[in-house]
C-alpha cells in the first residue's frame, strides 16, 4: 500500500490539489465512458439528470442525513482507531474555508455518482457499481470498518439510483454526507474548545 504512505505524506495544499485532479479524471472517465456505452451521449446523461423536488427531499436529503447520523453515532461509540483514515480527511478538511469544503463536496459528488451510478450502474449493474465504488476507496481497505461503512454507502447510493434513475437524487444525498462530515472536521475543534 504505498499509494497510501505517499497520501499520509502529502501536505494540506498537496491533497487539496490531488483531490481535485483525481476527480476530474473521473469526471473524464464518465464522459469517455458515456461515449463508449451509451446510445446517445446527451440523452442518456439528459434522462438521468432531472428536478424532482419530492425525490430529492426523500432518497436525497433524508437518506444524507440518516448517513450522516449513523456515522458520527458509530464515530462516537467505536474507538477511534476503527474510524482512522490516517488523518487523511483530517488533513483535507480541518482548517479549510466553508466555500472549499462545498466546492470540494460537490466536485466529489458530481465525478463519483457520474461515474459510477450513472455509467458503471447503467452499464454494468448495480453489484458492480457499488463494490467498485467502494474499492477507489482503496485507503479503507485496512480499516474493516470504514470498508463495511463505504461499501454500505455505495450500495445504499446505488439503490437510491436504481428506485429513482435520478442521478440528481444520488449526488444530493452523496454531497450532503461529504459537506456536512467535512463541516463537523472543520468545525469540530471550534466546538469542543469553546
């Protein structure tokens, strides 16, 4: 795993700058494999990118924050060893501005649940996708539980987009967890100090 020794290692900046090439190349991998697999680039992407405010509010941000409860419940009563990315996520988003935690989340949204609901799901299946999903997430593979929590996630994620085929529902609730996990590392110290 020296991929994730070389991450540990990486300043702030560095990660920062990292984290955004490494998205951008999913987002072009969505586009390469979009114009690989579907029949038509921009009717395939129009079908799945559509405004339903009940779908959103109820498979995206209800299940967001029901991800994101369940998480800071077992980030509170598991050791913290088990939730140890190796201050990776520490590192990308302690000290950072709000407008860089909401850009950065929702870069993340868009690239991942481009990628991997709506190209890998699509074209692959849903088993696919999800396992897949989690396996990018290659620095949880020596934590057993961050590895059932991601893998959870994408399965949940994947089933959202398989009820809905709104790829807007899957980003939303996608970009809830990552915003608001981000905020409670940034603002966490804040918190607690007072």
């Amino acid at each position: 795993m020296k991929q994730i020794d070389y991450i540990k290692r990486m300043d702030s900046a560095e990660l920062r700058k990292q984290m955004i090439i490494s998205q951008s190349i999913l987002i072009l991998f969505s586009v390469g494999g979009s114009l690989l697999f579907f029949e038509s680039f921009f009717v395939c992407w129009k079908e799945m990118f559509f405004w339903n405010t009940e779908e959103i509010i109820y498979y995206g941000i209800l299940p967001g924050f029901i991800i994101v409860t369940i998480d800071l419940f077992l980030t509170y009563t598991l050791p913290a060893k088990y939730y140890d990315d190796g201050g990776i996520n520490e590192k990308l988003f302690a000290n950072q501005p709000v407008w860089f935690i909401v850009t950065i989340s929702i870069l993340v949204a868009l690239s991942e649940e481009m990628l991997f609901r709506g190209v890998i799901q699509t074209t692959f299946g849903y088993w696919v996708a999800s396992i897949l999903f989690a396996l990018v997430h290659f620095r949880y593979l020596r934590k057993p539980v961050l590895l059932v929590s991601v893998l959870l996630v994408s399965f949940y994620l994947g089933y959202l987009f398989r009820i809905t085929d709104n790829l807007v529902v899957t980003i939303t609730a996608h970009f809830i967890v990552d915003v608001l996990l981000g905020f409670f590392i940034r603002f966490k110290r804040e918190v607690w100090v007072r």
